[in-house]
C-alpha cells in the first residue's frame, strides 16, 4: 500500500462546450473521479479512474454537455 502525500486537488475549466478537468495528485496512483447533480442526493456517480503518469493530468468530461449542473470529487486511493 502506497501513502498519499496530499489529497488530491481536481480544477475545472469551460473551453468552448467542453468541461476541462485538471487533476493535481501524486504520480503513479489511480484516482477515481465522481459526480453528481444534485448535492442534496447522497449517491455519486463513477465517472473514471484515472492512472497518473504526471501531475498535473487533464481529463475532458464529454458527457457534461449534456448536464446543466455538475459537481465533482477526486478520491484518491
């Protein structure tokens, strides 16, 4: 088991219809990225995992274009 430095810090950016996510986390871990839509549901939904080579990694969320509203979390593991 690998010890996490610092938890992981995901930033988001629009460019053009695209929401961009940026994920600044240890290399050589496998981070998972939920949403959801709602922040008063309890469940989130997986989006990836995420294996960094470097730090930080970008990571474009195509299906956000279909959601008017989304809110994010990096897990590390």
């Amino acid at each position: 088991m690998r010890v996490v430095d610092a938890p992981p810090r995901l930033r988001l950016r629009q460019e053009s219809s695209l929401l961009v996510l940026m994920l600044e986390a240890q290399a050589g871990l496998t981070y998972r990225i939920e949403y959801k839509a709602d922040l008063s549901t309890t469940n989130w939904t997986h989006l990836v995992d995420l294996s960094l080579h470097s730090s930080p990694f970008t990571f474009i969320d195509s299906g956000a274009t279909n959601s008017p509203v989304r809110f994010y979390r990096a897990l590390a593991p």
